[in-house]
C-alpha cells in the first residue's frame, strides 16, 4: 500500500514537473527563437502558458509590423496567434484582458491590411469569440471597412468574410448598410452573401425595417416583405409587424395610384393570410381598410372572387368585434340587390354570411334574418340559418 502510494505520489511530481518544463520551453523558444520558432511555440504551448505565448506573439507582430513590412512569416505568426484564442480560455479572462484581445484584434485587422490572411483570421476568430468577448466593437470595425472600402478593388474574400460574419454579430446599422449594398449593381457579385446576411439580421433590425417599409414603393414592399419570410428563425410577432406594415402602406399606395397589378394584390393577400393566421388583432384597422378597398376591387373586377372571399373570411380572425357593423352592412347591400331581383355571388354572400356566424355577435340577427326570405341559393340559405342558431345573446 505504502508503495502503491509513493508510486503515486512520485508520478505527480513527475507530471508537474515535466509540465513545467514544458511551458518554460514554450516561453523560452518563444523569446530566444526567430519567427518560425516563435510560431511554432504558439502552436505547442499547453493549456497553461497558451496565453501568455499567444499575447507576447500578437504584440510581438505589432510591435515589428512597420519595420518588416508585408512579410509572409510575420503573417503565418500573426494567424497562429490569432487562432489559439479559443472562446473556452478567453471566458475565463478578467475584463481588463478582454478589452486588450479587443484592441489587439482590431489592431491587426488594421494594421495588416495587406494581409487578407491575417484579416479573415481575425475576422473568423471574433465570430468564434462573440458569446465570450463583447461583440460591439468588432461589428463597428466591421461596419467601417464595408462602408469605406472600394468594393471594385476589395479583397474578394476579405470583404466576404465581412458580410458573413455580420450573419452572427451584425446590428441595425448592419442591417441599413447591407440593404443599401443589396440594390446597387455594384455589390451584384456578393448577392447572395449580402441576402443571406440581411435575412439573418432583420429581428435584429426591425425599426430599420418598418421605417423603410414607411417610405417604400410597391416594389420595394415587395423586396423586403420577401426577405422577411424567407427566414425561418423569425418571430411570428416580428413577422405581424412587418405583414401590418405591409397592408397599411400598400394600401395608401393604392388608394393613391390609378389601379393595381396581380403581383401588388399577392403581396397584400400574403401579408394579410399571416395576419390571419396568427390571429393579429392589433392589425384590425389596417384590415377592415382593406375590406374596403377590395369591395371597389371586387367591383370593378380587378380582384377576384376567391381573393374577396379571403379577405372577407380573414376579417373573423384580425377584426372579430370591429367587423360586425361593415359585414352586416355589406350583408345588408347584398340583400338589398337580391330583393331587387340582381344577382348576386353565392361564394361571396356565403363568405360573409359565415364569417358573421363564426364572430356569433348577436348584432347580425336582422340582417342573417333577412336573408332567409330572399330569394338566394339553398346553400346560403342553410348557411345563415345556422348562423342565427350560433348567434351569440348574453
């Protein structure tokens, strides 16, 4: 037992030792070697003296930056040491050190400007450390280079690296920055990158998003109202707010303009079925003005019957109590045309009718009443009988 236990005891002085020694040697070929040693002291230094190998290299890069230029060694020392920093190590450190990481990594973005190496490291590297080291002000380094750089002379990967890093640490500036790059021909061969990106950041950006939708044309509309459903991680509240924007401003739009498009009339019936879906109560007023605009469509022929008929069924779901008195007016038309011998739309008569029943108000009794002594096809007829017995009275 005594053996066991001296064994025991020998193996961990043993292993300290050797550990010690081993981050010595890393410390000691760090400062004694050239700049190959140097890096491959940052690729070996254990757990232990990782960082301290890792700091003195980053300064060690700064330092010499100027006095050896654009050198193909300094770059290769400089990524090693950007990469050791790993965002397990990094959580552990004190503010004081993270705000040095901080200042570092920008220092090198900046000062190896040449080096589209050493940037997408540092750029890779920060995405890798967002949930360990405050992201802030690498997202406004970020902002700057995209702004002020010429995309014509840009460094294809370095600006790319940009863009789909703002993927992870962009904000509303991002955001504003990157929808202006989105329609200017000149970014057209990083498309697909700036939307992906855009995408992405929309709920981070939403008051970015309603105030362009407030000053958007119908083409516009469309664009971002796209972007917005194409990302699967959005809020069903966010994405009510921008289908409420959608239908408030596409209606102003077209009370305005002289007639309609099938593409505008989409965007709108799209904008109000998730409104619907979701049961977006707060959207009643900008629904029951689109009830309105689309009687005078429906009248005029520029919006179908089945495309009415979503509009009048979407009302139960936005607009429970607000839509009562329009539907039984509108009711009460159809009756009135009926009576006078008109024809009348049974899908349409039915879409209100039924809608009426579903919201139960005990106001719509006169109106289904009356329904039931004209002359209208037996289905709707059948209809507004169940109606009334679903009619709500207390």
């Amino acid at each position: 037992m005594k053996k066991t236990l001296s064994l025991i005891v020998l193996m961990t002085i043993t292993l300290s030792i050797y550990a010690q020694a081993n981050a010595q040697s890393s410390r000691v070929k760090f400062i004694k070697g050239n700049i190959a040693d140097k890096t491959a002291a940052v690729r070996e230094a254990n757990d232990s003296d990782a960082a301290w190998v890792s700091e003195h290299a980053v300064d060690f890069c700064l330092e010499n930056k100027e006095l050896l230029g654009n050198d193909r060694e300094l770059d290769g020392l400089a990524v090693a040491a950007i990469l050791s920093y790993s965002p397990e190590t990094v959580k552990k450190q004190t503010d004081l050190q993270k705000q040095k990481l901080t200042d570092n990594f920008i220092s090198l973005f900046a000062n190896f400007s040449k080096s589209s190496t050493v940037q997408i490291a540092v750029i890779s590297r920060t995405v890798a450390l967002k949930d360990s080291v405050p992201s802030a002000p690498f997202t406004a380094l970020l902002n700057s280079y995209l702004k002020t750089t010429d995309v014509k002379t840009a460094d294809s990967g370095v600006f790319k690296a940009c863009i789909n890093a703002l993927e992870s640490i962009g904000n509303d500036e991002s955001f504003k920055l990157l929808y202006d790059f989105y329609n200017d021909s000149a970014y057209a061969a990083y498309k697909k990158e700036i939307e992906k990106t855009i995408i992405a950041l929309i709920p981070n950006a939403m008051d970015e998003v309603l105030a362009l939708l407030d000053d958007a044309d119908m083409k516009k509309i469309s664009s971002i109202f796209a972007l917005a459903q194409k990302n699967s991680q959005i809020s069903k509240k966010n994405l009510c707010e921008i289908s409420e924007k959608v239908l408030s401003v596409s209606i102003l739009l077209l009370d305005n303009s002289s007639g309609t498009s099938a593409d505008n009339l989409r965007v709108q019936l799209i904008a109000l079925d998730i409104l619907s879906q979701n049961n977006w109560t707060r959207a009643s007023a900008s629904a029951l003005s689109y009830f309105q605009t689309s009687k005078k469509l429906y009248e005029k022929r520029n919006m179908s019957e089945d495309q009415f008929k979503t509009v009048i069924t979407s009302l139960r779901n936005i607009a429970p109590l607000d839509a009562v008195t329009p539907l039984i007016s509108y009711l009460e038309e159809l009756n009135d045309r009926t009576e006078k011998g008109n024809t009348i739309s049974s899908e349409i008569a039915l879409a209100v009718i039924n809608t009426l029943g579903a919201i139960g108000d005990k106001a719509a009794f006169d109106s289904l009443l009356a329904v039931t002594y004209l002359n209208y096809e037996e289905s709707v007829l059948t209809a507004a009988r169940e109606a009334l017995s679903g009619l709500r009275w207390q």
